[in-house]
C-alpha cells in the first residue's frame, strides 16, 4: 500500500477565487481511493479580479511580473492553509490561472510561477500540467478524465459546470471527454449586469423567457458540430458566443434562461450515445438549482448531485491527484481524451531545495 498526501489548487475561469484542497490518496491492490481532509475558497480581491482579466492585452514585462507575483500570491495562501489545516503534504499540485488556451496555435498558458510557490512554502510543487499535452498535438484540456477513471469509476459520466461545462465518459473502451459549452463565465456576467456577483439558485433565470431565436443561433454554432477532441477557451467565448448575447436587446432575465436552456441542451447531446447513464455532477454550476431542473427535464438520464466537498472541489482534488501521478512518473493525460499523439506524464516539477 502506498499513501500521499497532495494539495490541490485550482483557479477556474470565472474567477470566483483559489480554491484548496487538502488531499489523501491511497494505492492499494492496484486501486486508487482518495479523501479530501480540509478544504477552503479564497476569494479573489477586486484587485487580482483585475490583474487576471486584463492580463490577456498585457505587455510582456508586465505579463512576467503578475506570473511571478501570482506564484508567490498563491503560495502565500497555501502556507496560511497549511497552518490553519495542519496538513503536512508531499506536493503542492497548481493548475495556475489560465491566460491563453489556444491549442491550434500551439499555445497554452497557465500563470502561477511553480518555483514562487515553492519558494514559499518549502514544498515540491507540480504545475503547467497542459503544456506538454499541447506540444504533443493534443488540445491540453481536459485533464480531470483520468481522475475520473480511477477515482470515480461507479458513474458512467461525469460532468463539471464550471466557467465552461465538461464531459468525461467512457466510450467503445476509451475514456473521451470534451468541453461543452460556456456556463458560469457567462450566468456571471449576466448576473453582474444586475449588480449580482452571481444568479443565487437561479432564481433570476427562472423569472425570464426562453428567446428562442436566440437559441438557435446559440445552437448552430460551429464548435458544436465539432467531434472530440476539442475544448474551449476565453477567446472562443469572445469571438463566437459573446457577439451573440451581447448584441441581444431583450431583459437580462431572458437571456439567463435562454443560456439555461443552451446549457441543458448541450449538456445532454453530450451523451447522446449513453441511455438511461448515471451522471455524476459537480462544479459551481451544480449549485443553480433552475439549471439543473432544465438538465434534468431535457433528458432521460440520472444526475447524481453529491455532497458540497464534491461538488466545489472535485476539480482541485483531481488536480492534486494529476501531481501525484506526475510523481510517481506514470501518464496523467490520456491522448484518448486530448488528441495528443501519447498518453504521457504533464507538468514541470519544482523543487525547493
């Protein structure tokens, strides 16, 4: 039997915060389990809220010295973790804030300097975990699939709502996953055209119409047509969703529950290849009771909501649990799911001393 214990840190598209995730994992018999002993959301400050948004069009002086001082941001907060915890763990595991996800390009970037964060808390920290999935072909995301094959094999699927949705699934003997569609990053930015940091279970969505043509549009975009691999980025939302709602002259309210329902759809074409599948739920997004009242009734399959600890830091746990693989020197990317040319170990090691 061999344990590990990893923290796990994940900064995810819509900006609600750092969330922490202190971790145990234990191999025994050639199976994983896990738990999640401590965990915490640290709010960002409208100040990183800033830097981070703004860091896209940003010189490359400038673009250095936030990755630097993000590094030593997040270290910070580790260590503050780590004294209020207890916890004594083996790694640090930093999926870092992503910038720039442009994996036709060859382009992938995640800011987080790893040595800083080392620097900070004298632990060995595993980081810029998408990078080589890139230079292998692959489109760098997503990479929670592997956990959900060893950690989380009794669901058929899994699903994330984040920023944007994502899919894991078993298929003809692979694992395939995908990004679905933009969720949180959009119902946010909705929400915030109200003065509200976000749509409290839904209730604004649930008070508008469906615009339906704007659903169709919303529909017909081309990503969705696209067969995996495939994941999405900022810079799609900008470019090809964002034009669509943005230009829209009806009630904030109406726009909620159009997106609700362009997410409910997405969402279970998604598994149009599985009957009757039990799908395992997690994410921000979990939390939007309307929302998944509109994913429940657009589908026959049987959603499984967890306990808060899964829902909010299931992607944190993966990630700890990616830098335990990376450790231990075996693939933690599975080409199945990214299009890279191998399955293979991601992400740079940084040691203290």
């Amino acid at each position: 039997m061999k344990k590990y214990n990893a923290i796990g840190l994940m900064s995810g598209t819509s900006l609600d915060g750092l969330d922490i995730a202190a971790c145990e994992f234990i191999l025994a018999d050639g199976k994983w389990s896990f738990k999640i002993l401590s965990s915490h959301t640290y709010p960002y400050s409208p100040e990183w809220k800033e830097k981070l948004t703004g860091l896209a069009s940003a010189d490359a002086l400038t673009f250095s010295y936030i990755n630097v001082e993000y590094g030593h941001f997040l270290g910070r907060l580790t260590r503050v973790f780590l004294e209020n915890t207890g916890f004594k763990p083996d790694l640090i595991a930093s999926h870092g804030h992503t910038i720039f996800h442009q994996p036709g390009n060859g382009l992938t970037v995640q800011i987080g300097s790893g040595s800083a964060i080392a620097a900070e808390t004298g632990i060995p920290v595993v980081c810029d975990f998408r990078s080589a999935d890139v230079a292998f072909g692959g489109q760098g995301a997503p990479l929670v699939p592997i956990g959900d094959r060893l950690l989380f094999s009794e669901f058929d699927a899994c699903l994330n709502l984040g920023g944007f949705a994502n899919i894991s699934q078993e298929y003809n003997g692979e694992r395939i996953a995908f990004d679905v569609c933009p969720v949180n990053i959009i119902l946010n930015r909705l929400a915030a055209r109200m003065g509200m940091d976000y749509d409290k279970d839904g209730k604004t969505a649930r008070s508008g119409n469906v615009d339906f043509d704007l659903l169709e549009r919303l529909d017909r975009l081309e990503y969705y047509a696209k067969k995996w691999p495939k994941s999405l980025g900022r810079e799609w939302l900008e470019q090809e969703f964002l034009p669509l709602t943005d230009n829209c002259n009806g009630p904030v309210t109406d726009l909620m529950r159009t997106v609700c329902e362009h997410v409910a759809l997405q969402v279970n074409r998604s598994l149009d290849f599985q009957k009757h599948s039990r799908v395992l739920v997690t994410g921000g997004g979990a939390h939007h009771l309307f929302l998944m009242e509109r994913i429940r009734q657009s589908g026959s399959h049987h959603w499984v909501i967890p306990q808060n600890e899964w829902i909010d830091y299931k992607e944190a746990l993966v990630f700890a649990f990616l830098g335990v693989l990376r450790w231990r020197g075996e693939p933690n990317v599975l080409h199945s799911v990214t299009g890279s040319s191998i399955d293979h170990a991601g992400g740079a090691i940084y040691h203290p001393v």
